[in-house]
C-alpha cells in the first residue's frame, strides 16, 4: 500500500520558490505549494514504501539547495472518492 505524506519545508530567506521549482520535479511529489504562516513550502508526496519515502526525504529533497528543514507526517487516513474515509490499517488515528 503506498504511502502518502505532507512534508513541511523551511527554506533559506528568498528560495520557496526555487524549491518548489525543483520539488515539482520529483517524481513522488504530487503537489508542492510556496504558503505563508509556519512553513515556506508545503508538499504531498506518495511512495510506494516507508523505507522509499524515507530515500526520498534523505536523498533527494533534504538536499536541495535551500531547505533548512523538514517536518513529515504522514497520512493514516484518506478520504474515499464518495466522502467515506478509510483508515490505514494496523492505525488508530
């Protein structure tokens, strides 16, 4: 089952937007947002594994020019295409 996550970027001063430019370039990201409030970017992303989304953030978006930091969470409950929603298994939320 693949697994799906918001990552909440900090950036250097002046650089959301050349990290979202290259965020959107990554396979796995869905979305990425430059926002105001807490963060400086905001973006979903799906992997196929824990351990993949894990490579992902290490070796992939953790070294973009720019990033400061990152906060991850990852999603334990979806919303079906009718409005139900579904759980991910072996998760209370």
């Amino acid at each position: 089952m693949a697994v799906q996550a918001y990552v909440l970027v900090d950036c250097a001063p002046g650089k959301p937007f050349q990290i979202v430019e290259a965020l959107r370039k990554l396979p796995a990201v869905q979305m990425a947002h430059a926002v105001t409030g807490s963060y400086d970017v905001i973006v979903f992303v799906q992997a196929e594994s824990m351990a993949e989304l894990g490579d992902l953030l290490s070796r992939h978006i953790h070294r973009l020019p720019g990033i400061v930091k990152t906060t991850t969470n990852v999603v334990v409950e979806k919303t079906a295409p009718r409005g139900s929603t579904e759980r991910t298994p072996g998760r209370q939320a």
